[in-house]
C-alpha cells in the first residue's frame, strides 16, 4: 500500500495530496521555508522560466549618417502568453565609426516607442548605448551591447528593433568604412534576442 497523506479543503470542495516515493529506495526529502505564509512553487510552476526566446539576425552591410534615429536591420516581433511577462532584450551589433572622435548612438524601440534610454541632462542624447570612434583611427571598428528588461503588459505581438544616429560622419554596421570585396575587411553577424521571462 502506498502512503499517502491527504489533505481536504477547509469547506470540503478539494483536496490535496502528499504520496511518498515509489520504493524506500527513492528517499526524496520536502523541506518547507522557514517563513511566515510561505508559498512553495512546483515543477509546474511558471515563475521566473524563459516561456521562449526569438531571435533575428542581420549580416547586411549598411549604414547612416542620419543624426535622428532610423532602424537598423534588426527587427523581430515576439507574442507574449501573459501581460505579466517581461521581455529580456539582448542586442550584440558590429560596428564601425567615422574617424575624428566622431559617436554612433543605439536605441530600443517596442513598436514606435523608445525604452530604456538614459534620461540625464537637457541637450545630452538619449539613447541604450553609443560608440565612438577613435581619432588617430580611419577604420575603427567595435561592437556595441545592450540588455533591457522590458514589461509590454501585452499578449498582442510586439514588434522591438534597434534604432541608430551619429552626431556627424557616418556609421557603418556589419562592415568597415570601405565596401571593398577583400579579406582585409570583415562582413559580421549582429543579433537581437528576445526572451519571455514568466513572472
């Protein structure tokens, strides 16, 4: 006979049972938080696990000299399961700056919308991350990263994708400044991810 301990509801609609393993040989052992009112979550339970993850991928060479933002080619949309989920969103992008101390600027961007900007100062420029190039360099290259932990509060698809500007000159992404077809210049992969964190 197996043991069993079973526990009814208090108005008698449910209960609830503990079963012990299925041989003396499965010893398992159930400890309870040492805390008032605790909740104890099951192998079942949604918090905190990564419910999916996208990802979009761009290697096209491209580029701006615009100083407002405009999209880069990294754009993907994700459906949430639940307006309680976050959105983890992780941008890796190879990039090279004009030369002359010159500064490429990134943003994210949920629909038309820009989140997790930095917020100091009146003329400053709001953005996730920024690059700059090297002065004493012609063809600078480097990678810029970003991670943001977004809450849409949505179960409709939802479009993110990074945004770019420079302050003068150009940046490129995905190349050098030159486009030639020779193996002394790269041609990169730069990704955007994002993943559903249960809450």
């Amino acid at each position: 006979m197996t043991a069993k301990i079973k526990l009814n509801a208090a108005s008698g609609g449910g209960s609830f049972s503990l079963q012990a393993p299925s041989s003396s040989a499965n010893n398992r052992v159930f400890t309870i938080p040492d805390e008032a009112d605790a909740t104890l979550l099951t192998s079942n339970t949604s918090t905190g696990k990564i419910l999916q993850v996208v990802q979009a991928t761009s290697d096209s060479r491209t580029s701006t000299t615009s100083s407002s933002f405009v999209d880069t080619p990294l754009s993907i949309a994700i459906t949430p399961t639940s307006t309680s989920s976050k959105i983890l969103i992780k941008y890796n992008i190879n990039v090279a700056v004009g030369s002359n101390s010159h500064i490429a600027f990134f943003q994210i961007v949920r629909g038309s919308t820009a989140i997790g900007n930095g917020n100091s100062g009146s003329n400053l420029t709001k953005c996730h991350t920024a690059l700059r190039g090297h002065h004493s360099d012609t063809n600078p290259h480097g990678v810029t990263t970003g991670e943001f932990l977004d809450s849409p509060s949505t179960t409709s698809a939802t479009t993110y994708k990074i945004q770019f500007r420079v302050d003068a000159n150009t940046c490129y992404i995905n190349r050098s400044d030159s486009s030639d077809d020779t193996a002394a210049h790269p041609s990169t992969l730069s990704t955007l991810t994002l993943m559903e964190v249960a809450v």
